[in-house]
C-alpha cells in the first residue's frame, strides 16, 4: 500500500517536472545549433550567442525594459506596501470595500481589457492636457498598476501572519506611528518586500500585451521585440535570448530559497 | 495615515477605475476611420448589436469559453497529482519540489509558449522523433490547431493550479484520512469524502486562476493556433489593431468583462476571505 503510494508519487511528479522542463530544455540545447533551421540539428556552434550579441535592436530594447522594470517595480512596492498596510490594518474606513476589490482586481482582469483601458487613458490625457508622450513614462504606469496588486497580496499576507501585539508594545512605551512603522513593522514585512520587488520587476520585464497598447509608435521593450520576429517563425537568436533569461531566473530563485533556508535553520537552531 | 490610504486608492482610481469607464464610453461611440483617434464619441448601440448578431463573433465566445473550460479541467487532473504528492512528500523535500513548479513561472511567458512552436511545427521535434521511433510516418502538423492551444494554455498556466491546491492540500489535517481508514473506509471513498471536499478552496482558486485569463488569451491563440480557430482576446486585438475599429474592440472588452464578472468577483471573495481568515 505505501510502496504503491510512493511509486504513484514518484510517477506523477516525474511525467509533471518531465511535461513543465523538457520544452525548455529543447530551447537550450537549440541554442546551440549550427543551423539556421531551429528544429534540425545541425552541430555545436556559438554562432547564435555572438549574434545576439550584436543585435542592436535587441540590446536596445532590452535596455529599456530593464530600465522599465526597475522604475515600476520600485514604485509597484512602494504603493503596494500602502495598499497592503491598509488592507491589513485598517479596518474600517470610507470606500473600504471599492478600495479592497480595486487592489486585487488588476490581477484577474485579462490584459487585453487592462491594455485597451490604459491606452484611452493616455489618448485622453494627450488630447484634453497635451501629453504625456506615449512611451517610457506610459509603459511604467501601466505596470505599476498591474504589479502592485501582486505586491499589496504578499505584504497584506505577511502582515496578516504577524499579531499587531508588537507594534501595539512599541506605541505604548511611547514610540509614534512613525517610529512604530519604521523599527517594527518594516523588519517585519522587509522579505515580503524584497519577493514582492522581485515579482513587480519579472511581471515588468515580461509583460507583453499592456505594453504593445500603451507603448506607442517609437519605444520598443524586449518583449516586443521577441514578438514581432517569434511572429515570422521560430529564430535561434531568441532561443540564446530564452537560455539567459531561463539561466537568470533559476539562479535567483535557487540563490534565495537556498538563503531563506539558511535563515530558518539558524533562527531553528538557537 | 490619510495619505497612506490616499495615494494608493488615488492611483487605482485615476489608472484602473477611470480607464474602464472610457472603455465603456467609447464602446457606445462610433467608428470614424478618418479621424484621430478614429471614433466619433456617441450613444449608439452599433458596436453591442454587430457582436450579438454576427456569427464571427459569436463563435468566437463560444470557442473561447470552451477551450478555456477544457484546458482547466486538464489543469485540474495534472495539477491535483502534482500538488498532492508534493504535500504528501517529506517537509524538507517539498521546498525544492514546490520551487521546482514556481521557477517556469519566473521565465518568460512568451519564451514559454515559443517552447512549443519549434516542438509542434510540422517539421518539429515531436514529429521528427515519431518518424524516427516509427510511432508514426505521418504524423499531422498539431502547431495551428486548438490542440496546441490547448497545450499551450496547460503547459503555461499549470503552477497557477498547483499552487493554490497545494496550500489546500499542505494544511489539511491527515490524521481524518487515517480515522476514515480505521473506520474502515476504502482509499477512493475516503478520498472523495475526506480529502476532495477538504481541498475545494484550492481547487477553486487554482481553476480561476487559471480559467479567467484563458478565456481572454491572446499570446497563446496567436503563436500557436491556427487562423482556423478564433478566440476573444484575439479578435480584441485585431480588431484595434489591425481593424482599428476602435469601438468595436471596446465593446468586445466590456462583454469580456460582463462575462468574467462573476468568476472575478468570487476569486475576490475567496482570496479575501482566507487572508482574513489567517
């Protein structure tokens, strides 16, 4: 009975990380490929590597979405920090209820909804007030909006495993809100902000169609770009472009559970 | 702590709440391909009344809500496995296990979906290999049907299923299994009253999760399915951008809200409850 279990386990977990891994295995080792033809093997060759390092375009867009995600996932933590702290600490106010589906609800609305919605947004703007120009500063919005849902979540769910007793101690010995914010509840929450940072900043640098409506006719981000030639058929270029990306991601997600892991054995120890 | 609750309410209001009812005001404008934007704003029920007559249209709501239904289910039956053996696995197993089914998440999207492109084409690598094995000498080319759409949509949104279902599944207290076993209880029935009603938050926060967007996608028709099969958020698309008919995308925006208002709300409900709850 638990032989037969633990066979059952090991099968499902085996044919599901076989299913989730072995595309994104194939995109590497194609990466690799000598020939033009993505889906014939033709030989080991870094030729695509070199190539990719040499798109201009490429690199240009990868550099505004970099730049992108760093801006809006900055300011998606600071407003979902407000928006979390709220949800979790005050109970009760005016246009709570609007307030609490307003913060989750970018998360379900299917982008394309979210996408045609901004733009008129900004079509407005540029029409009655005469700007601003679509682009650097649209493209961030729009990912502020969406990202900083996922961010109030995290935090409202942190918050909501401490009890308030802490910071209710730190204001009867006479700290003030302020101070009460910044010594206790901000140490408290800090992993929560660091994770959700991290969210904000990979839904940025990922997203594709809020950013094709709001981008307008002169920014291009990296998503954009793997698009339009992703369009025309598969190209090796954007196989290398899939191995960092894939190679990044994996090693900032092993670096902090193994770093979380760390720190829960210590605090286990003492 | 005014301003706390201000700026944030503030931002949602001007850059969600807003938006949406221009979406609805120009979804009852008319289409003016001449001017800039090419809408003359109005009261006309043109948009709604083409949407609901056309059989295009039609057709395509239907083929979304049917995909998206069908690729839930599958997502459902991989998912629960998954996430069950992972709860059921030693604890200081199941942070590796459970990364292991977040870190595709943390890749791109659109690389993801490009995955299958080179895999399904007609001279892909799964038809390469059934020619090769002998499994098939002729294979059909899968890369634009709604079979690779289906595959798409569970290949991309399966950690969304396992996620929800596995936090069900970890706080579920297993000593009821075991007294339903002692009471005498074969595995299947025991299973079915015990740990399934036991793990229906999960199930349907991981189907939301997975079915709202599905019906709405756009990446994923476009990529993979053929000019064959229509989906909503597909027609949205081109219908501004390549149509530019931009009263008509709106009103096509504002049913896929009507439509998935419901599911939205009750996610909402849900998720708001189990954060106040714990």
């Amino acid at each position: 009975m638990t032989i037969g279990r633990a066979r059952f386990a090991f099968t499902v977990l085996a044919f599901g990380y076989a299913f989730l891994y072995l595309p994104i295995a194939l995109v590497i080792v194609y990466s690799f490929n000598e020939s033009r033809l993505v889906t014939v093997w033709g030989g080991f060759s870094t030729k695509w590597w070199i190539a990719l390092f040499h798109n201009d375009a490429m690199l240009d867009a990868a550099w505004l979405s970099l730049r992108i995600a760093l801006v809006s996932a900055t300011l998606a933590t600071a407003l979902g920090l407000a928006a979390g702290y709220v949800l979790a600490r005050v109970p009760r106010f005016i246009g709570r209820t609007l307030f609490a589906s307003l913060v989750i609800a970018p998360m379900v609305m299917p982008e394309v909804v979210m996408g045609i919605s901004m733009l008129l947004l900004f079509v407005g703007s540029d029409q009655l007030l005469g700007g601003p120009e679509r682009g650097f500063l649209s493209i961030t919005a729009a990912h502020v909006t969406f990202s900083l849902a996922f961010v109030a979540i995290v935090v409202q769910a942190r918050l909501a495993d401490f009890d308030r007793t802490l910071e209710e101690a730190a204001m009867d010995l006479g700290a003030t809100p302020w101070t009460t914010f910044v010594t206790v509840t901000l140490p408290m929450i800090a992993p929560a902000l660091v994770s959700g940072w991290l969210l904000a900043f990979t839904l940025s640098l990922d997203d594709l169609i809020l950013t094709q409506f709001v981008a307008g006719a002169q920014s291009q981000t990296l998503p954009m770009r793997v698009y339009s030639s992703v369009r025309l058929g598969v190209d090796p270029q954007i196989n290398v472009l899939a191995t960092i990306v894939i190679a990044v991601a994996a090693s900032t997600l092993i670096a902090s559970t193994v770093l979380t892991r760390r720190i829960v054995d210590k605090r286990g120890a003492r | 702590m005014r301003l706390v609750i201000a700026l944030p309410y503030l931002w949602l209001v001007v850059f969600f709440l807003l938006p949406l009812g221009l979406v609805l005001g120009l979804s009852l404008a008319t289409n003016a391909p001449d001017l800039a934007p090419p809408v003359e704003l109005g009261l006309s029920f043109a948009s709604f009344k083409l949407l609901f007559t056309d059989d295009l249209y039609l057709a395509a709501w239907l083929s979304s809500l049917r995909i998206a239904a069908t690729s839930t289910l599958v997502c459902l039956l991989l998912g629960y496995p998954m996430a069950y053996a992972i709860a059921r696995a030693t604890p200081p197993r199941r942070p590796l296990l459970l990364m292991l089914v977040i870190l595709p998440f943390w890749t791109s999207f659109l690389i993801r979906v490009y995955a299958w492109m080179g895999l399904l084409a007609e001279n892909g690598i799964l038809n390469q290999f059934l020619r090769w094995s002998g499994l098939m000498s002729d294979p059909g080319t899968i890369l634009g049907t709604e079979w690779a759409i289906h595959l798409g949509i569970v290949y991309a949104y399966l950690p969304f299923m396992v996620l929800p279902l596995y936090t069900a599944l970890e706080k579920l207290d297993w000593s009821l299994l075991e007294a339903a076993s002692d009471l005498g209880a074969r595995p299947l029935p025991a299973f079915l009253t015990v740990t399934l009603p036991l793990s229906l938050p999960g199930i349907v926060a991981g189907c939301l999760l997975v079915f709202i967007p599905a019906v709405g996608e756009f990446v994923i028709p476009d990529l993979l399915g053929g000019t064959r099969t229509l989906m909503i958020g597909k027609v949205l698309w081109d219908e501004f951008f390549t149509n530019s008919d931009w009263p008509l995308a709106s009103a096509v925006a504002i049913c896929l809200l009507i439509l998935l208002v419901g599911p939205i709300l009750l996610f909402q409900r849900q998720q708001q409850r189990s954060l106040e709850r714990t």
